[in-house]
C-alpha cells in the first residue's frame, strides 16, 4: 500500500462489561500482509479460555449498528443491542456474557484491513481462513471457532467451511447464498444488476480502506466507521486497489469465465456441524443457496430452518438467539440440551405460511405454525404437473385439444410495465399445501419484429402468486416489501440441462452455464425448456387459487432484485414477440411439490 502500515491496537478493560480490543492485526498466512479485527471477550477469558465467534465481511467493524441503518437498529429486540453492536452480525454484549468471544474481522480492502478490495474472491475466502486459525491460536480462545451471521456474513461461512480451517467447529450461515452464479449475480442466467449497484455503492466502497471522510458527520454526511488508520489513498489509488462487482458481473456471462471461476467451490468439502437458516420470503436472494447448501453440504450433522420476516431482524428474535446459542453450545462447548451432536435434533424444520397475516409484521407471523421432518425435500412429497391451457388455465387434467396455438407477448415490454401471460388454477376445494422445489415446462418460441434486428434469444420471467377470495395475498421480502410466493428465470440459450450430473434432479434440472452450453434460438423454432422455480412453501385454503405468470421482465415483487442491464437484455438481442405454444406435441406445466395430509 502506498502509506507504511502502522500498529495502532489498544485494549479496553474497563469502559465495557467485556474486554474490547481495538484494531487487532491478524497476518495473513495465505499471502502478503494482514487484516485488522476487534475482539470482544469475556474479561475472565485470559484465565478461563472461551470460544470465539468469528465474522469476516465488508461492512466495517467499527460502524454502529445504529449509524449503518438507523431504522432497522431500532426494531432490533433490545437484548441484542449493545455499544458495539453491528449490522447482520452477534452482538458482543450478550454472546459475551454467555461465554464467547466475539472476532468482528474487516475484509481485505475494506475498514482497516489494507490490501485489494475483491468481494467474494477466493483470496479474501483464504484470508477469511487465516482469520480463523488465528483466533482458534490466541491464549483466550479456547480452540473452539463458530462462525454465525447475516447474508454476506452468512454466504462467507460457505467458503471457508470448506476449506476446512484448524479449528472451525460449528456455522450457521443465516440467509446467506451459497452458489455465486446462480443465487446472486445471474438467475437462470440473467444478470441481477439492480441490488449488485445498490450494494457496491451504498454498502461496500463507502467502506473501502483509504476513503476519505468516513468519519464525518454533518448534515450531508453520514458517519461511516472510522478514518483509515495509515490515512487517505487518492481516487486513484481507490481504483486501483478494487476489483468492481458492476463492471465484473456485467462483462462475464457464463459460470466458467474466469471472473466466476474463481467463486467457484465443491460444498461437500464442508464437513462441520451446520445449521441452515432459510427465509422463505428471500425469493431474489439467498433462499435458494440455503437450501441448496444444506442439501449438497458433506456434513454428517447438517440442519436446515426455514423462518419468515425481513432478513436483518429475525437474526436477533429472542427465541432465535437462544436457538443459535444452543446450536453453539453444543460443538463449541459440549453442552448439547437439544441433541445437536447426537443428531436427534430435527433435521428440517418449515414454518407453515397459511392464511393472510400481512407482510413487515413481525408479531402477525408468528401465527404460522411449524412443522419438524426428517428431510429435504420431504420424502412423501407428491410432484403434481398442473397444465397450462390456451385459456390460461391451470389443471391436473392435460389439455385434450388437438389444435396447434400460442400465447403472445412482447419480449421486453416496458421498464414499468412488462407484459405477461398468467395462467390460473380453479379454486382449491380443500386445504392443500405446497412445500419444495418447483420446475415448470413450457414450449416457447420467438419472432423479430417486422423491420426489425434479428432476434436472437428469450428470457423467461416466472413468478406463482397466491390468491384468496378477497385478493392476492402477499408475504414479507428480503427488505421488508410485500412478495408473492416465489419466482423463477431462465435466458433460453442457456437452456441446457446436465442430466450427467450428480445434482441434476427431475424436480431441479442442473445447468452448468458454462459458454460451450450457449444454444442457438431461431425465429419460430419451438424450444422445450424446463424452467426452474425457487422452491416455496404455502398452505391453501379452500377458495384459494395459484396464477402462473409469464412475463416479458421483472414484476411486482422484485423490488430491489431487478434483472435490467443495459448490455444484459439488448434490444438488438431480444426485440420481438415471444410465444408459448400448445398442441398435442407441446405439453406446457408446473410441477407443484403438494404435501399429503398426515
């Protein structure tokens, strides 16, 4: 780095209930150079060693809760609050208390931790790996490591498990995506570059080591941590010393370019003791990379816990807290109450989203029940077609029509207004629930436009809605907005299925994305494509119907998660009218995962 790194670390052992040690350096095994943490610990920890709790991500460590996100802060449950408490990660003041250090790690390139800023990269996973044998190393720790956090703080936990670092003993990846490709940056294949923008801007090179004015406060200027300890680097040296998630996701388009390559790892090198943490409202991010994660994990003991609620605050629900210390207690400090280590514990455990309790209402939610099962998917699960007609209805029973029609719609639509084909059940005459993996298969096809580009390729848009008597019902989203049930994508050119594949399943198709699967799509060739949905759960009353929409883009629900790169879905590319076709060679369907009544 252009300014000589300095050692500025002190200790506090009086101003807090726990000792807090500022701006520790941690050097890096796994290349040059180091990155700084704080560390909170009990202040009996120097005679009586203690498990330590690590996380590792880009938000800062010295950034108050309270500053990063002033509403979210005060909705948190005042037992999770203390002076250092920090966004989407264990707050010091109660895990101390309980007997456990705290290790709040700045990532490389961000906070205090000096060296390039590459979010996800496998150099900042490797880093993350040093970071946690030398916490298992120091005289207080016990030997002991968890990992527990939010979202990037969760999606983190997936690499480094599997690089098996000394010491590591437990992790609770709590809504965290594990597939880089396929949960975040491209669904189906299509660029998610709307929140990969909001993210970078607000949330990450605001913290970048070197930027200056972090910690100026004003009336146009957020207090953002701490001013780098060695001083400000130059706009220059900020480009410099980051790699750009805009510019990376936007110039590469397949899993084996080397951008993504390099995010690449195997889950089943993943071998402690896991607890899963999905939130069935994450419909555009990390949903699937919980399940998918648990379900691939090499673990022996792995378990899987679907919640509901906004992502930042269940994390510090009181009976979730108590639920992540008992899962703690028992691999970092042998105190198993509830049969973690022995594998009596359940392994699955869904909540049941039946009726309409609103969305953003926290205490509302808890009137979904919760179920306990053996697996995942639930074994007596019946895999259901239900068929698409051309009078956009949605049955068991297969069309019986031998005429051959499609359905239109203008392939992009507007921004605001994409167009749509929706498709909708009769209403249910009795309770059903629908629980698991969701794949649908349609026929479709595409015409340029009269005097207009060649078209070359189609990007399906799919999301399954809830419907009562009395209007759609709609559930609580990843920031708070209301969602419908689940969604799914896929860019038709990349419609290749690796059936070869270990993880190919007839009710998830595994696609490789890799840029030797790139197919062509033809003006009027029909192409049978199999589509995957995010995997959902809901109860249906009786009157309640389902609608199975197609659509040109983005739809309501997505709020944040929008699919609208500007070198991503070309005019030039995609331009003109796409077709779902029906006939008796074209079998148009949703495999909807129903659950029989016990």
């Amino acid at each position: 780095m252009p300014n000589e790194i300095r050692d500025l670390a002190t200790v506090d052992s009086d101003s807090f209930p726990y000792i807090f040690e500022k701006h520790v350096s941690i050097p890096l095994k796994s290349s040059s150079g180091l990155v700084r943490a704080n560390v909170y610990r009990p202040k009996d920890s120097t005679q009586t060693p203690v498990p330590v709790l690590v996380t590792y991500g880009p938000y800062g460590k010295d950034i108050y809760y309270g500053d990063f996100h002033a509403q979210s802060f005060s909705e948190v449950n005042p037992s999770q609050k203390s002076a250092h408490a920090a966004w989407e990660t264990p707050d010091p003041g109660y895990w101390t208390s309980n007997g456990y250090a705290v290790l709040r790690v700045d990532e490389r390139g961000l906070g205090q931790s000096p060296g390039l800023l590459d979010t996800m990269s496998k150099s900042t996973s490797e880093a993350f790996f040093d970071a946690v044998e030398w916490a298992a190393e120091q005289p207080w720790s016990s030997g002991k490591v968890g990992l527990l956090g939010i979202s990037y703080y969760a999606g983190s936990q997936w690499r480094v498990a599997a690089l098996q670092p000394k010491g590591l003993s437990a992790i609770i990846p709590w809504e965290g995506m594990s597939d880089y490709y396929r949960d975040r940056c491209r669904h189906g294949g299509i660029l998610s570059d709307s929140f990969i923008k909001f993210w970078w801007n607000r949330q990450v090179i605001t913290n970048q080591y070197g930027r200056p004015g972090r910690a100026k406060r004003g009336p146009t200027q957020q207090k953002w941590g701490e001013d780098t300890i060695e001083g400000d680097l130059s706009e220059e040296e900020l480009l410099a010393n980051r790699q750009d998630q805009n510019i990376d996701n936007a110039g590469n388009f397949f899993r084996d370019d080397d951008y993504y390559a390099s995010k690449e790892y195997n889950l089943q090198d993943i071998k402690v003791p896991l607890l899963s943490v999905a939130n069935w409202g994450g419909i555009l991010l990390h949903l699937r990379g919980n399940v998918e994660g648990y379900s691939n994990a090499g673990s022996k003991l792995k378990y899987l816990r679907f919640i509901t609620g906004r992502h930042d605050l269940p994390f510090y629900y009181a009976e979730e807290v108590e639920l992540q210390k008992s899962f703690m207690d028992a691999f970092l400090k042998g105190e198993d109450r509830d049969g973690w280590s022995t594998g009596k514990a359940p392994k699955v455990s869904v909540v049941l989203r039946k009726g309409d309790v609103g969305f953003n209402n926290a205490e509302a939610e808890r009137q979904y029940s919760r179920r306990d099962e053996n697996e995942w998917p639930i074994a007596r699960t019946k895999y259901t077609p239900f068929y698409l007609s051309p009078d956009k209805s949605l049955k068991t029973e297969k069309p019986t029509s031998t005429d051959i029609s499609k359905l239109s719609y203008h392939a992009l639509g507007t921004l605001e207004k994409p167009e749509l084909v929706h498709f909708s059940t009769p209403p249910f005459k009795e309770t059903t629930e629908i629980t698991g993996h969701i794949v649908a298969r349609l026929n479709v096809s595409m015409n340029p436009y009269i005097g207009g580009s060649l078209t070359k390729d189609i990007d399906l848009f799919l999301t399954l809605r809830h419907i009562r008597p009395e209007g759609e019902v709609f559930y609580t989203g990843t920031a708070g907005d209301p969602v419908p049930l689940c969604k799914g994508w896929l860019r038709v050119s990349l419609r290749k299925v690796n059936t070869e594949h270990r993880r190919n399943r007839s009710w998830l198709p595994h696609r490789d994305y890799f840029k030797s699967d790139v197919l062509p799509v033809l003006p009027g060739e029909v192409y049978p494509v199999e589509v995957e949905i995010w995997p959902t759960n809901v109860v249906l009353e009786e009157g309640s119907r389902l609608v199975l929409e197609v659509s040109s883009g983005d739809t309501q629900g997505s709020g944040i998660f929008t699919h609208r790169g500007e070198n991503d879905r070309t005019k030039e590319r995609f331009a003109g009218m796409n077709h779902i076709n029906f006939g008796p060679e074209y079998d148009n369907y949703v495999v909807l995962p129903i659950i029989p009544p016990q």
